[in-house]
C-alpha cells in the first residue's frame, strides 16, 4: 500500500512509539511533519535520515502540544498550509503519585497534552480533510485509556479521555471519507517507560532486568514489550483502504493486558 503524496503530522515524534509511527508512515510514502523536544541537530539528523531513507519530504514544527495556539498554528502551516491528511496525536507525559499527593499542576500538564492537545489538533485539521474527502485521525491511548491503575489518575482520564473523544469524532465524520481511531498499547519499552522502570527498580531493590520482568507480568498476559515499530505498522493499517470502515474503534496491542 503506498501512501505517497500523503502529509502525515505525528506529534511526539521525535522519541519512542511516536518516531516509530513516523518512520512507518514514511516507509510507506507518507511526507513527515515531526513534533517534539529534542537537540535541534539530531531532529535535523533524523529528517535527513528519513527523506534519504524512504524519498519523502519532512517538515518539522516546535509546537508545545500544551498550548493550543502552538497546536492550530502547526497544524494549520503543515504542507505550506494544505494541512494533514493523517494526523497522529501521539505526545503524551506521565506523571505517578496518588491522587493525595498529586500536583494539580502535573494534573493540568498530563491533560493538556495527553487529552486537550488532541482535540485542538482535530478542530484545526478536520476541515481540510473534510474538502479533501480524506483523512486519517490515529489517537495514541493505552490501555490505560480501557482500565486504570493506581497512581496513574492524571494519565488514566486522560486516556480514558481520547478514547471517548474518538469515538465522538468517529460518528461525526462517518461518511465524510474521514476515519478516527484510537490506537491502545499495553507496555513500549521507550524512555516514557524507562524512567518509570528506573524509580520502581530502585524502590523495589531490584535489577533492571528482573523490574523489566515483574513489570510484564503484573499487567500482561505475554511477558513481552510491544515495539514501536509494531504500532507504526498498525497505524499504516488504519491509514489503508483496508481499513476504510474502522473508526472510533480503540484497538489493542497489549499483549493481552486488557483480556483479563
Ligand atoms: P516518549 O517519552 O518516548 O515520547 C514522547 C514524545 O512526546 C517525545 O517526542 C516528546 O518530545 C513529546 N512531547 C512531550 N511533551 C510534549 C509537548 N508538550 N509538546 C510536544 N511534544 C511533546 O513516550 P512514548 O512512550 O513514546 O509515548 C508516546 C505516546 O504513547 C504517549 O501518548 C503515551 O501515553 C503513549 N503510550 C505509551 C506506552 C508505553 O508503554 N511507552 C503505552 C501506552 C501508551
């Protein structure tokens, strides 16, 4: 399937499930738009590797998925201002404590990119889609966003959040040759993951490598990580023909995390 002549805007793309989605969609022909925070010289690195890996265009844009002028204005300026076609909403944080103990400010942090940067990146997106009568909406959840856990309150509604919003914008494009899904992996081992593998090993007293294991298995069936390059290819899936009568659908690659 190729994707060619495509835009595809991945936020959160210059690290882990994120950069792994991007680099999929180029594969398939898709021109890049990256987000994210990083060193300028190694998101220049990565936009040269990926237009000589796969000859597609990228752009890149600085946009703080936290404040909604940022995000209308990235969206608004992709492709010289034709905007998307595929729009992944994938930046998100974590932050863990007990609801207690929790910082409002994280609350509002977690939030504002994991839920609301979400909805400001669609509102400015859907009408070019709408006159194109094609489109592509790929919400990065978790399982997270099907069960809780606890310390994770922010995080959860958040993602409990986007699934919801999905499904409301499934409905609301059906027939508009738009689809919006939402994509919910259990554990990716990125640097999102690490830092939490890093606090509870040292909790715990254990190595990395057995915290790695009891980390699998508390919440998955399969005592394995999926891979960011996994999601990428589902999310080339939902961009497919294939998949053309998915939408609002939250689907799960969590190696049975939510079958329990
Ligand atoms: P990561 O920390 O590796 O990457 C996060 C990306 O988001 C980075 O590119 C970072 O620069 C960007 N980002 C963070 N705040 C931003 C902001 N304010 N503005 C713009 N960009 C910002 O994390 P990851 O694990 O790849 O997570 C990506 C998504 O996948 C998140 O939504 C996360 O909730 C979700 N997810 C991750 C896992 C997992 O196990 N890693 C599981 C389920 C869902």
């Amino acid at each position: 399937m190729s994707l060619k002549h495509k835009l595809a805007l991945v936020t959160g793309s210059t690290s882990g499930i994120g950069l792994g989605i991007a680099k999929a969609l180029a594969a398939a022909g898709a021109d890049i738009v990256f987000n994210g925070f990083g060193p300028v010289e190694q998101i220049e690195r990565l936009r040269r590797e990926t237009e000589a890996a796969h000859g597609v265009r990228t752009e890149y844009s600085a946009a703080d998925i936290s404040k909604p002028a940022e995000v209308a204005a990235m969206v608004a300026e992709a492709g010289g201002g034709q905007g998307p076609d595929i729009l992944v909403n994938n930046a998100g944080i974590q932050h863990v404590a007990a609801i207690e103990d929790f910082p409002a400010e994280r609350w509002d942090a977690v939030i504002a990119i994991n839920l609301s940067g979400a909805f400001h990146a669609m509102q400015a997106a859907i009408p070019a889609m709408r006159r194109r009568g094609w489109g592509r909406i790929i919400n990065i959840a978790s399982a997270h966003g099907l069960v809780g856990s606890a310390q994770k309150s922010a995080y959860v509604a958040a993602k409990h959040g986007i699934i919801g919003l999905t499904k409301v914008a499934g409905l609301e494009l059906a027939n508009s040759g738009i689809t919006a899904n939402a994509i919910c992996p259990g554990w990716v081992l990125t640097p999102l993951v690490e830092a939490q593998l890093r606090d509870r090993a040292a909790r715990n007293g254990r190595e990395l490598e057995a915290e790695k294991r009891a980390m699998l298995a508390e919440k998955q069936a399969m005592a394995e990580f999926s891979t960011p390059e996994q999601i990428g290819a589902l999310a080339v899936f939902l961009c497919s023909e294939a998949a053309r009568t998915i939408t609002g659908a939250p689907m799960s690659i969590d190696g049975g995390w939510v079958a329990q």
